[in-house]
C-alpha cells in the first residue's frame, strides 16, 4: 500500500502529489510518473482533486498516488520582493530624499528629518567594491556628521561593519518591516464615513509618485507615500489625552482609501520589534513581517 500524508484534512491545503499517468511508460521502462502542485479542493474515498495555479482541477485517482505532503502556501507577490527591494521601494517615504549609490549599496539623507531610515546607508548585500565604509563615512561627514549602516541581523554585512569597529547605533531592538495587500487592510479599518473631520492634504512628485498627510484636528496625525502601487506609513500619531479611541485606526483609514484610489495594492510600514502595542495593532490589520534590520554606527 502507497504511504504518503495525504488524506481529507488537506482539502483546502497546498499539497504536491506523485502519481502514476496511465497508459504511459517512464524512462526506465516502469510507469511514467509526474508531479502536481496546488490547492485540494476535494477527497473522496476513491479520488481527489487539485486546483493547479493556473489551468482546470486535476481529478486523481487515491490508486495513482504513489507519493504527496502538505506544502506551506506560496508567499504572495509582495512577499517575494527581496528585503533590498522592499527597503528600496521604501525610499518614497521622503520627498526630499538624497540618495546616491555606492556599489550595491544606497547612502541616504534627509534633510528635513532625523529619521534613520531617512539618514543611513542601506547595506544588505555586498557593495561589490574596496572601502565602501570608508566612502560612507566620508559621505555623511558633509551631511549629519554621523554615519549609520542599515544592515540585516547576522549578515556578512552585518559582520562587516562590526569589523571596522562599529556596534549598535542605539539601545533600540530591531526593527520590523511589515506588510499587508491594501483590500485586507481596508476590510479592517473602520469605514471612512465616520463623520470625523479628518483632511487629507496631498502633495504629487514626480511620476506617479504622491505623499499624504491625514490630520484630525490636533488629535492625530499620520503620513503616507504612495509610488508604483505601493503606499508606506510613517508618524502616525495620537495626541496622549486622545488615545484608546481608535484615532490612528481612522488616520490610518483615511490615508489608505487615498492610496486605493491611486492604485495602491501593496501597503507597508516599520516598527521597532519591542512595541508590542504597536505590533498588536497592525497584525490586528492583517500586517505580516517581511524582514528585520538593525542599524550600526561607528563606536
């Protein structure tokens, strides 16, 4: 009797099957066998069926299955952006951004914001050439005075920078770049006919580009860049006296239904690792991590 882990507790599951095709004869001369991916959509006591990616279910007989197992489902689209990709997509945040590359890497700076991400070095490959550090602390030495290397946990970037003397930039944990498709995360913003006074004032760049600012009042608060269908959060703040109402779920709502309208598909923020009510929020929001990065400094 074929043995494998299949069986009805995987109709709904991504399964992968081997199975004998009738009729047919394999290289060796036995039967031809052949592999199918995708979702069971059904188990019966004599068949089964698969729903390939693109093309008609597939009926099975249980007799031809000569092997299968559950698989875990494919990563969505968004997903597979590389973190390189994602932190690059990222750079929109900042209308004013300075960005300029050496090698593989990215220097960036602001020079309306403090913000890290605004003010580093993206390193999460190799540079691909000699005294990349160096020319990074040469950089920043006409710009903020301090240089900052965003780098992935354990990497050989990571480990390089750590070579030449540097640690970490702060006592901050890691932080979290989340993400979500933009329908799930509206299905669980509240509706934006709240009858709260929230305005939204946009300003467009170049491109298809635009950034965002919603605002209640003095209450909250929060900035969006939309660019090629992505959109990214950052500030999204509540007054301390008007917190616990649901404000920044608002903000947040207001500037994801601009987004939409624009075409957005792909929403994205970053998080320290250690705000646990901030983590609780957006995963609340269908938000999922996509990678962690830290940021080192010279000692």
């Amino acid at each position: 009797m074929t043995e494998h882990m299949l069986g009805p507790h995987v109709v709904g599951r991504r399964i992968v099957v081997r199975r004998v095709v009738r009729g047919e004869t394999g290289p060796s001369g036995g039967p031809a066998l052949t592999d199918l991916l995708g979702i069971c959509t059904a188990w019966s006591a004599t068949t089964c069926v698969v729903q390939p990616e693109s093309g008609a279910p597939v009926e099975i007989a249980l007799a031809d299955i000569v092997s299968g197992k559950p698989v875990p489902p494919r990563p969505s689209v968004r997903h597979r952006a590389s973190p390189v990709e994602a932190q690059t997509r990222s750079t929109a945040m900042w209308a004013d951004l300075e960005t300029e590359p050496v090698g593989a890497w990215l220097l960036r700076h602001s020079a309306t914001s403090r913000a890290r991400r605004a003010n580093s070095v993206l390193a999460f490959e190799p540079s691909g050439i000699d005294d990349d550090d160096e020319r990074v602390v040469a950089w920043y030495a006409g710009r903020t005075g301090r240089p900052i290397a965003a780098v992935l946990p354990e990497s050989p970037e990571d480990a390089l920078f750590r070579g030449h003397g540097w640690g970490p930039e702060s006592g901050d944990a890691d932080t979290v770049f989340q993400m979500v498709g933009v329908a799930r995360a509206r299905r669980a913003l509240p509706p934006t006919d709240s009858g709260l006074d929230i305005v939204v004032e946009v300003s467009d760049g170049p491109g298809d580009s635009a950034h965002a600012v919603a605002r209640i009042g003095d209450r909250a608060s929060g900035i969006a860049a939309f660019d090629r269908d992505w959109i990214g959060f950052r500030s999204i703040e509540v007054a301390p006296e008007h917190r616990r109402q649901g404000l920044g779920r608002h903000v947040m709502a207001a500037l994801l239904e601009w987004g939409a309208e624009r075409g957005a598909t792909t929403a994205y923020l970053q998080v320290l690792g250690d705000n646990e009510p901030a983590l609780a929020l957006y995963e609340g929001l269908g938000f999922t991590e996509h990678h962690r990065y830290r940021y080192l400094a010279p000692a």
